[in-house]
C-alpha cells in the first residue's frame, strides 16, 4: 500500500477523502455543533504534512445518510468551522463541484477547500459503476492527486472512496495507514493470550466477526445487548432484555464451536438490571439467570466487571469493540468504564475499535492516550476483522 512518502505533493491540489462523519446536537441557541471531533482531529497530521509541503487541499467527506437529496441538516459547515480552528486558517465549503473548482483557484499552497457533503450527490452510493465512475472524474478533474484518509469508509465501495484512486496517483494518509497496519497485525500474529471484548446491542451486527475470532482468539469476553441472546441460549430466562430470538441457534453453534476448540466465550454471571430504559429507572444487580419478568438488563453487574478486567490485565492483545452497557445513563456505564480502565491500564497491545467504545472512552473520560489505538472505523474495523477485503484499502494496492 502506498503511503504519503510515496507521493510529490508540493505544488499541488490533493484531494483527500476524509472520515468527517461526526456526532452533531442543537446547541441552546439552535445551533447545529459538533459533540465530539475525534475523527477530524484524527486526520490533522496527515492534513499538516501535506500543507507543510506545499499542496492545496480539496477535501472530501459525508456526514449522515442524507440519501441522495440535499438535507441542510447534514451539511458540513459546522466541520468546516471547527477545522478552521484546528487548522488555524479558513476552510471554506464548496456547495458544487464548480464552486470548489473556484474556491481552489483563489486559495494559494496550503489552503483547504471543503466540498458539501459528497452524499448529496447520489452518484456517490450508486450501484451503478457507470454513475459513480462520472462523478469521480468530475471531482478527479480538480486535482492531482488523491489521499485516502477515511478509514471509516474504506468497506464502502463508492466514487469518492474507490473510483476517485483509480483515477489519480494516490496513496493512503497516516491514519489509513496506521488503521491497517494495526488490523492487519490482529488478523495475523498477534500477542497472546489474545483477547476480544464484544458489546453494543445486537449479536446480528456482529455474526461474521463473532465467526471469525473464535479460531483465532484465546477468550471471548461478551457483554452489551447482545449478551442476553447468548444468555438465552443456554436456557435463561432474561425478561424484557434485547433478544434476538432468531439468532439463538447461531449463538448455540458459535458456543459448541468455541468449546470444541477450546476457546472460552466469557458470558455476564451477572447483570445491572432497570423496571424500565431510563436514567432514573428503579435499578439492581442480580445473578445473570435470575433476570425478573418485566426487567431488562442494561449492563454487566460488578462481578462481571471485576472478572473481565481481570483478563483484560493479564492479556498480551486485547480489541475491543461495542459497550458493555448503556453507558450514555450514569447508571448503566460501570462496566463499560471497568473494560476502558482495565484496557488503559493493561501492558497489552489495546486496540479499539471506533463507533461505540470510542465514543464511550471519550463521554467517559478515560485516557486516550494509553491506548495503543483507537479506530476511527467501527463499521471497516468490524469488517477487517471479519477478514473481509477491504476494496478502499484494495484499490491502494493496485498498480498506479
């Protein structure tokens, strides 16, 4: 895969194609602001060394599912303002790719022009190459070359994250690169014992990944949502809990196979359960089989906690990947701030895997830095450790 070294920038208009899908809120005044910039901070390196070397940079980035149409309520000028900030100089938005063909033409080395979200366009998403292909040579007309540095979309086969490289000289930025660097070393020799964390809400979302780790991994450490499917499957009764009823003899096959291999999958023993999904619901801790009819479970209970940060601890690799709770209600966040602090303590490789959990470690406030990363990808991170080809990190390799 070629890196940013491999590229003659100076000079030049270097799209990047960035991960700018940030959270957004109503501030008091109405306001549309960012709730956390994670993910443009984490493009900030790559965005400085290729000013420093004299490029103009077109950036290309989406936020929501705006579904080919105009919805000023994803636009992407309160990105804009905040990288103006970071970057320390104006980042104007381009609502057309004409206007950013002027914008670009008044802009000097080292200015930043931000396209509207590229999902407006529906040639974007298509399924149609053809669409796609034409609107990667429009944009591809206003550059010379092409970075990619959205690892958040690199799964996504679409104009701005595929066909736009087969058009230019291109390479992956310093995230992209990093990203793959990590995924790659967790699919092939990792440190052992080797340790997966798994939550959020549905075993569906996480089937493939689930089927892929257990030949691979040492434990399996479940927690979130859907620990009550896997509960169930062993015959528990879990109230109100998130079931997936359908996946129960998935998860019953996934338990068979993990024993046969000899691989532990670590299920709650016990459980923070609430009469009703609210901060201020009516709360206690009870055994993982003794969930009461008409309570749900909304996170792993202390004993829980205590026995996976124990393992997290002792591990040479740990990812991790999807809460152990509700952790946006103070209630429900212990266990999923038990796995953060375990991890940032831990002297193992700790990896996590965007969506979610960084989210969590930020709402949380743990430390980022003692991880040794955290993922800006939930959805490309889950499928690299599917061990799926990535075609936004395919295309990189293809000969220029």
């Amino acid at each position: 895969m070629r890196s940013l070294d491999d590229l003659s920038v100076a000079g030049s208009v270097a799209i990047v194609r960035v991960d700018f899908n940030v959270p957004l809120a109503d501030d008091e005044h109405g306001e549309r602001v960012i709730t956390d910039c994670g993910r443009i901070e984490a493009a900030l390196p790559t965005l400085d060394y290729l000013r420093d070397q004299g490029a103009q940079l077109l950036l290309l980035a989406h936020l929501g599912r705006p579904q080919g149409g105009v919805d000023l309520a994803l636009s992407l000028a309160p990105v804009a303002q905040a990288l103006s900030e970071f970057l320390g100089t104006p980042v104007d938005v381009a609502e057309s790719i004409d206007d950013a063909r002027e914008l670009l033409g008044r802009t000097g080395p080292g200015g930043v022009v931000l396209l509207e979200n590229i999902r407006f366009d529906p040639r974007e998403t298509s399924k149609d190459a053809a669409e796609r292909e034409a609107l990667a040579a429009e944009l591809a007309d206003l550059g010379d070359v092409f970075v990619s540095e959205g690892f958040g979309v690199v799964h996504r086969e679409q104009a701005s994250v595929t066909d736009l490289a087969r058009l230019l000289p291109n390479a992956a930025g310093r995230l992209v690169h990093k990203e793959a660097k990590v995924f790659s070393q967790l699919l092939g020799e990792p440190m052992r014992p080797y340790v997966v964390v798994l939550g959020g809400s549905k075993v569906s979302d996480k089937l493939a990944v689930i089927g892929n780790l257990i030949p691979r991994v040492d434990r399996l450490l479940v927690g979130g949502g859907m620990a009550f499917t896997f509960l169930a499957a062993q015959g528990y009764s879990v109230g109100d809990s998130l079931l997936e009823s359908d996946q129960i003899p998935t998860v019953k096959g996934f338990l068979e196979q993990a024993q046969q291999l000899g691989i532990e999958i670590a299920l709650p023993v016990d459980v923070v359960v609430a009469d009703r999904f609210a901060a201020d619901a009516q709360v206690k801790i009870v055994h993982a089989d003794q969930i009461p009819d008409g309570w749900l479970g909304l996170d792993i209970g202390p004993q829980t906690a205590r026995r996976y940060a124990d393992v997290i601890v002792d591990a040479g690799t740990v990812v991790w990947n999807g809460p152990m709770g509700v952790f946006e209600m103070e209630p429900f966040a212990a266990g999923t701030l038990a796995v953060a602090n375990a991890m940032a303590s831990s002297a193992a490789m700790t990896v996590v895997g965007g969506g979610d959990s960084a989210a969590a470690i930020r709402v949380l406030g743990v430390d980022e830095s003692a991880f040794d990363h955290i993922s800006t990808g939930g959805g490309a991170s889950l499928e690299f450790l599917e061990g799926k080809q990535l075609p936004g990190l395919a295309v990189l390799e293809e000969e220029a």
